[in-house]
C-alpha cells in the first residue's frame, strides 16, 4: 500500500504523524486489531521496536479528535477497530449529483448497456466512499440497477457473447413467480432498465425479461446452436425526420416530399410496435404486414379511448 | 478527555485542509494556524508535507499552490471507470453542458484528490456567450431573448429559460413559452440575450393528467417530474407530469397504446386525439 522514501530522503518529517498516517490508511481498508496495527507499522519499517498498545490508544483518540469515528472492539467484531467514518470521505454535492444525473441519462440513451454498467460501477465506488446515506442512496439510484439482485446481474452479465440456456425464476408485474428457460440473447437497456433477451427452449418465441424481476439464476447450461432471433425488419415513411429521435440502428433511405424510408431491425414486435407508435402521424408503416397490422390494431383501440 | 498527540493531530488537520482545495505556503500556514487555534510556522507546514510524502502521499507544489495528487490508500477505481471518466469529460466539453462541466469538474477535483492512481483531466470551462448568459438568466431568474432559426425563418420570443439538455447528441436549451416547455436546438440558436424582465420559471408550465390501467400501472417507473396524484380502486393510477415539453409527452404517452388515456387539460386531450385520427388516416381508417 505505501511506497516510503527512505529517511535519507526527507529532512524533517513528523514520526508520530507517519505512525498516525499508517494507521488510517490501515482502518480505511479494513477493520484491525492492536497486533495487526503494530505489526503494520513494524512492517513499514518507521521503527525499530514495536509500540506499546497504550502509543496505538493515543493514535487512535487523535484519530478521533481529527473527526474520525472508530468502533470500539468488542467480540461482536472480533476486538477489531472498524472505521465507521472519517472527514476525507467524498463530499459530493446535489449539484454534482445532478450533473451525474445528466450526464448519465444522455449518455446511456440509445447506447450499448456496457456504458450504464460502467456508470454503475462509478456510482457504486463513489456511494461507497461517501459516508452519507441519503447521497449514497442519490447515487444508487441513479442507475436503479441496485434493484437488480447482485448474484443475478453477475451471472446474467457473465453470460454476454455465450448462447446458453438459462433457467430463472421471474416474477411477473403481478408478482406471479414463474421458471422461464431461454437461450441466452443479449443484454440490452431500454428507458433505463436492464433487459435480457433470449429465445424460449419451449416455444421458440424472442423473449424479453426485465432484470429487476429475475429472482434467482436457477441453472445454466451450455447452448448447442447459435442464436438466431425472429426479426422484424420495419420499413415505415417518415415525414419531419428532423423533429424525431431515431434510434441508432435505423437506417434512413431515400426522401421524397419531407418523406424519408426508415428501416429498423427490431426482435421485438412490442418495441417495435412502440416505436412506431411514439412517432405519431409522422409515420406510416409499409412493412411487414404483421406489424402495420398491430399497429392499426392499437390505434383502433385508441380511439375508442378517446372518443 | 481523550489523549492526543498534538505534532500527529496537526498533520491530519493539514491534510484534512488539502482535501478540500489547493493551497499556497501563506494560505495553509494561515489555514492551519485558524484550524488548531495556535500558530503554525512555514517550518512546521513544511515538516507536515514532508511526512505525507514520506508515506507515499503525493503532494507536489503546481501553480504556486501545494496540490494533492495521489492517496495510496485512496479509493480505487477499475480501469473501465477511469476510462468512463475520460469519456464523461469529453462529452460534457463536447456537449457544451456549462454547468454539468462546472459540477463534474468539481467531482473531478475531489477524486482526483481521493484516488491511488494518478488522474487529474479536467475538461475546459464553458465559454460560449450564449451559453453563458442563459445559464446566468436560469440562476438569477431574468427571462432570455432568443433569436433562432426555424424552416428558414429567424424568431425573436421572450422566454422562461429552464435548463440546458441533450437531444440526440446535440444541444437543446429548454424554455417556459406561452405556458408550456420549448426545446430550441442549439444548433438553431442566433443569439440568447439576458432579458431586463424576472422570469416566472416553470410556475406557468402545463400540468398533464394521465390515466395508466392495471398492466402498465404496475411496470411504470415514475420519471423526477412526476408523481403519482391518484390510486383508482381498478388497480390504475393517475400520474401529474409537469414540465415535460408537450411534443415529447405526447409521443412518450402514444406509444403506451390503450393503456395510457390523458385526462387534462382538455386541449391535450383533444390533441392526442387528433394525433391518433391523422394517425388512422395514414392507413386509410
């Protein structure tokens, strides 16, 4: 942990500020006992002896004097010193949360999930060194992946770029429990939320599953083939390209009279179909069939909301 | 009364005093001096730095000022953050974000002064005029005149400034105009001039209504500007949107089909409706 320079190398220095400096950068790593502490200084070589535990004690109540707030040992935790909070901890401000927050959501929008998944790391380092929980909780949030179970977004996020079969346990918006078994997809992030994407072993059907509801990683196996998701390539008109937010993997064609062909691939007819939908009377589908349908389907059904 | 040792408590004191910013020798001296309550010698301060030093903490003297740069039992960051941090640097200078650039860099201070690892980019200020003045205007509550382009035409309107955002990978000022929320390119924008007249912020922004049934009610995840204003005994709720520009909540409601109605105001009610007929006619229904 410490690079010392050699006596030699420094005039004048503060020894029982080194011993101090040692034992905080040793509790801000994990919890200690006296032995450990003094094995700890011995071991950085600022002296020959080895300190009393009353010299540690005195260390340790400055310590408390600077603004550090230290457990006393007990067996409960093992006759360690645990720092519980110190006064270098990250001060991070509604402001820079905010700016966090921003910055986040523009840069995750339409992106590959592996960047909101470096964010969350960042956040988590982050909350961890902040010894407030309201802003700890702030920073949390703001990827809401901490909703996720940690054992199943490891798991779900070691299986990127394999094709096995996975056994879950999801729960249903109406919080059915249920055991899905798919191949393995992809990952991806829509409006902030982790999906995972794969094909049913039963049914063969694309299916989707939100992470936040996904219990428990029952079983993974190893896939067989490649996975070849059904498709829907959505050719549809749009008038006033300019006005819309197109996704990234849509494909403008030719345009005609403020009319441009937009091509999508999508592997869901549900998003497809909310796609469509957001764009209002901008957009006219050609193709396929299926989805122009659909499309007419929930529109009809809108009216009469309306009407 | 607890037993301290004074030299040790002064060097954490000190070092407590470099977290926070960059100091001269007569500004830490002055510092610490206020913070122990007795006079602390160039002598003393320097022995303090010495001893951090000493233990592998590394504090280097940039622009006249003694400057924190590393922390060897500071937080440590995974290459793929640090990486992250480069690329959020770049794209909030990119963005042209001027606050969101004044804020991270301010994160960025701090953690540079937190890290084991070397990392101190820090991106450029914002010095966009525009920019400038509209931010100044949102802080101090003045209206903004902006002058823009739009087909090819330029407009002058007076305007609640709300914030600065992101469409796409461009810039977007958001504005509070004739009671509901604008966005105006920035790309589109001649000009943005501090008005002499107080702004009324967002208190004349539209508030929407909407129904979500059963289904969607449970799944929906609330956005920061809305809240939930009602719980129906069919299981839907009903949502309070309040400063979401009109052409994006329209479009965001459409595509949660049948399932989302909007309630108020009534000119809303009667535009989702004519969306939805021209919509129709499309397919000739």
């Amino acid at each position: 942990m410490y690079t010392f320079q050699t006596k030699a190398e420094v005039t004048q220095i503060s020894l029982t500020g080194a011993r101090l400096i040692v034992i905080l950068g040793a509790l801000m790593t994990a919890p200690r006992d006296l032995q450990d502490l003094n094995a700890l200084i011995s071991e950085c070589g600022l002296v020959d002896k080895n300190y009393s535990n009353d010299t540690i004690r005195i260390a340790l109540s400055t310590l408390k004097a600077a603004g550090c707030e230290i457990s006393r040992p007990c067996k409960s935790n093992d006759y360690k010193y645990q720092l519980l909070s110190h006064p270098f901890a990250l001060k991070i401000t509604d402001e820079e949360i905010a700016a966090l927050k921003t910055l986040y959501a523009n840069m995750t929008r339409g992106s590959d999930y592996r960047i909101a998944v470096k964010f969350n790391e960042l956040f988590n380092t982050l909350a961890e060194h902040t010894f407030d929980e309201r802003l700890s909780g702030e920073l949390l949030g703001i990827t809401s992946f901490c909703k996720i179970e940690q054992d199943v977004y490891k798991k779900i996020l070691a299986q990127d770029g394999k094709n096995n079969i996975i056994t879950i346990v999801y729960a249903t918006p109406a919080k059915k429990l249920g055991t899905k078994k798919f191949m393995f997809g992809r990952i991806f992030l829509k409006s902030n939320k982790l999906y995972v994407e794969g094909i049913d072993t039963e049914t063969n059907n694309t299916v989707c599953y939100n992470m936040t509801r996904i219990r428990q990683v029952v079983k993974i196996e190893q896939g067989v083939s490649d996975y070849k998701p059904v498709v829907y390539n959505v050719k549809y008109l749009l008038k006033n390209i300019d006005n819309h937010v197109l996704p990234s993997e849509a494909k403008a064609g030719k345009s005609n009279n403020n009319q441009t062909e937009v091509e999508i691939e999508f592997t869901s007819k549900f998003f497809a179909v909310q796609h469509i939908l957001s764009l209002g009377e901008d957009c006219t589908v050609i193709e396929p069939a299926e989805i122009r349908e659909e499309v007419i389907s929930k529109l009809m059904e809108l009216r009469k909301v309306y009407a | 009364m607890l037993k301290v040792n004074i030299s040790s408590l002064r060097v954490l004191q000190m070092l407590q005093l470099l977290f926070e910013k960059n100091y001269t020798m007569n500004e830490l001296m002055a510092a610490l001096s206020e913070v122990s309550g007795e006079r602390c010698s160039n002598f003393l301060i320097s022995k303090y730095i010495n001893t951090c030093r000493f233990c592998g903490i590394d504090i280097q003297k940039i622009d006249g000022k003694y400057t924190l740069l590393k922390l060897p039992f500071g937080i440590e960051f995974s290459d793929d953050v640090l990486n992250l941090l480069d690329e959020i640097r770049d794209y909030s200078s990119e963005m042209r974000l001027g606050k969101n650039i004044r804020a991270y860099n301010s994160l960025l201070a701090k953690i540079n002064r937190r890290s084991d690892r070397y990392y101190s980019k820090i991106a450029p200020p914002e010095d966009d005029k525009n920019i400038q003045n509209f931010e100044y205007a949102v802080e101090n509550g003045w209206k903004v005149n902006v002058t823009y382009i739009a087909e090819g035409n330029s407009n002058l309107i007076i305007c609640d400034p709300l914030e600065l955002s992101c469409v796409e990978d461009t810039l977007a000022i958001v504005v509070n105009y004739n009671g509901e929320r604008k966005k105006i390119l920035y790309k589109d924008i001649a000009s943005i001039a501090v008005s002499t007249v107080k702004s009324s912020g967002n208190l004349l922004s539209t508030s929407v209504i909407f129904k979500l049934q059963n289904a969607l009610a449970r799944r929906y995840t609330l956005r920061p500007e809305e809240k939930v204003v009602g719980i129906n005994d069919d299981g839907s709720i009903t949502v309070l949107n309040k400063t979401e520009d009109k052409q994006s909540l329209l479009n965001r409601l459409l595509k949660y089909d049948s399932m989302c109605e909007v309630i108020s105001p009534r000119a809303y009610k009667k535009e989702m409706k004519n969306i939805i007929d021209k919509t129709l006619a499309n397919y000739g229904k």
